[in-house]
C-alpha cells in the first residue's frame, strides 16, 4: 500500500506534457472531398486537448498546425494572448484553447498561398519543432520535478517518402530523449510514421471513421504511455521497415547504400547524388584459371 501510494503521489507531481502535430493541408484526401471535415478535425482535437488539461492541474498542451508551405504554433502562443471574453460555465483555461487555436488557425489559412496541384505536407519538420520545443520546456523544469513529453501526430496525407532522413532523425531523436510518438492516420496507412511509433513505443490507429475521431483520441491516445499496457487497445500493426530510396522515392527491399552519408538509392550510381561522392566503377570480376593437376609422371 505504501508503494502504491507513493507511485501515485509521484505521478501527481510530475508533468504531462502532449503536443499534438495537426495536419491542415488543404491537399489532404478528406479535405478535399469534403472541407468541412477539417473543422470536424478542428473541434474533436480541441476537445482531446482539453480533456488532456483536465486529468491533471500540472498538465501541458501544446497545438502545432503542419500545412504545405509552414510550420506553425496554434497553441500557446509565444507572446501575445487572445483577448478572452468569460463564458459562464466554460473552464477560462479550456475556453483559452478554444479561441487561440480557432483564431490562429483561420489567419494561417486565410493567408496561405493558394494550391495549383496538390503538395506534401511539412510533417517531418512539424515534429522537428516539436522535439525542439519539448526539450526547451525539458531545460526550464524546476530540480525534482519529472515530466513526461509525447508527440500525437493527425494526418490524412499520403504517404511523404521525400522527407525520409528528417523523419529517422527525429525518430531517433525522440526514442533517445524518451518521448514518445503517437500517430493517428485518417486517410492512408503510413508506413513510415508506423516506423517511428514503434522505434518510440507510441500507438499507430487508422481511424476507419471520420464520425468518431473524438472517441478515437480519448480511447487510445489520451490514456499516459506508462498506463497503457494495463488498459485493453487496438494491437499494433505490422510495421514495414522498408527503406526509401533517395531517387525516386519510393520503397525498395534490395538497394545501395552510400558508405559516406548512408543514403539508399536503388540504383547504382558512381556519384552519391547527396554527399557528392565519387565510387570507383566495380569492374568485371577476374576469372581464375583451372589449376592443372598434377599426373602420376610429374610426381
């Protein structure tokens, strides 16, 4: 008893930080096919959040919206806060969610340059702002006290094979510094953040209905990494670690790698399109000429 309640103490104490990455390039599938469905999106994650801030006082969230053309904080905002009017039976910390992430969201969008053809969303560097806010937040922490930091990435992209080498660094990255990366997928299986939720012991869902994103997130990824393996989820998928090439981007089972920079191509090369190496040609291999043996009148 005494240990229990001393792990529960502890637990109290410590700081739970989430930041959740949120995909709102208008490129997405589901977008695209429907734009109201991004504010469906919008409002189950300001729901999550909050539900986040609730469980604990000491509690952290931050809100970081991935486009095509920027990365940018929609929660806390560095400097300036939303002029905040009191709603009556409204939380001010949840209503303070609310307004700051809708108020920033509808300026990026309504400055964000308009799309010819569909692009990539910048999700490996997202959730490199995201490592570095994280480890700030890490460096300021009072002596004693513990926090615990996550990663839960909301896409509906397609699969971003160009931004291979960002996302193993910050795969690893995160996996040495002890966060964790969650992933939900509302559109595609994506094997590559599939890679990085295991490398991290995070939690990989593919929604299969848009209608219940809320109780997605609140069953699967609001419960703590610590708790989780006491509660009843989803079994992990089978995660394809297969490389990416760098020339063609796509992923391949047999390939070359550069022995300077480790890029993967699947084709041979004699100059490493990335580090600007230059290989010898392998040339032909020798043939070895048959040994005469040796007759009884040689002996």
């Amino acid at each position: 008893m005494e240990a229990d309640q001393a792990a529960s103490k502890e637990a109290e104490s410590c700081i739970d930080l989430l930041v959740i990455v949120l995909d709102t390039n208008p490129s997405q599938h589901i977008v695209r096919q429907n734009p109201q469905n991004l504010t469906q999106i919008l409002e189950a994650v300001i729901a999550f959040g909050n539900a986040h801030l609730m469980q604990k006082a000491q509690n952290k969230l931050a809100v970081v919206s991935c486009s095509h053309h920027a990365t940018n904080f929609l929660y806390p905002l560095p400097r300036r806060q939303v002029e905040l009017r009191q709603v009556d039976g409204q939380y001010e910390a949840f209503s303070l969610v609310e307004k700051t992430v809708k108020q920033q969201l509808g300026s990026i969008l309504m400055n964000a340059p308009r799309l010819s053809a569909p692009c990539e969303s910048l999700l490996a560097g997202s959730m490199s702002m995201a490592l570095c806010y994280i480890s700030r937040l890490q460096r300021n922490v009072a002596p004693g006290v513990k926090m615990h930091s996550r990663i839960l990435v909301i896409t509906g992209s397609n699969e971003c094979a160009s931004q291979y080498m960002t996302f193993m660094n910050v795969f690893f990255t995160a996996q040495k510094l002890g966060i964790t990366i969650d992933t939900c997928a509302l559109d595609k299986t994506l094997s590559l953040l599939q890679q990085g939720c295991d490398i991290t012991s995070g939690q990989f869902l593919k929604v299969t209905q848009l209608d219940g994103l809320l109780q997605y997130l609140l069953w699967v990824f609001l419960p703590a990494p610590q708790i989780r393996h006491k509660l009843v989820l989803p079994p992990p998928p089978k995660v394809d670690y297969r490389a990416s090439c760098f020339c063609h981007r796509e992923l391949i089972d047999i390939g070359y790698v550069c022995s300077v920079c480790l890029s993967v191509f699947c084709k041979y090369s004699p100059i490493c399109t990335t580090c600007h190496t230059i290989f010898k040609n392998p040339g032909p291999l020798p043939i070895k000429g048959k040994k005469k043996k040796k007759t009884d009148k040689q002996m």
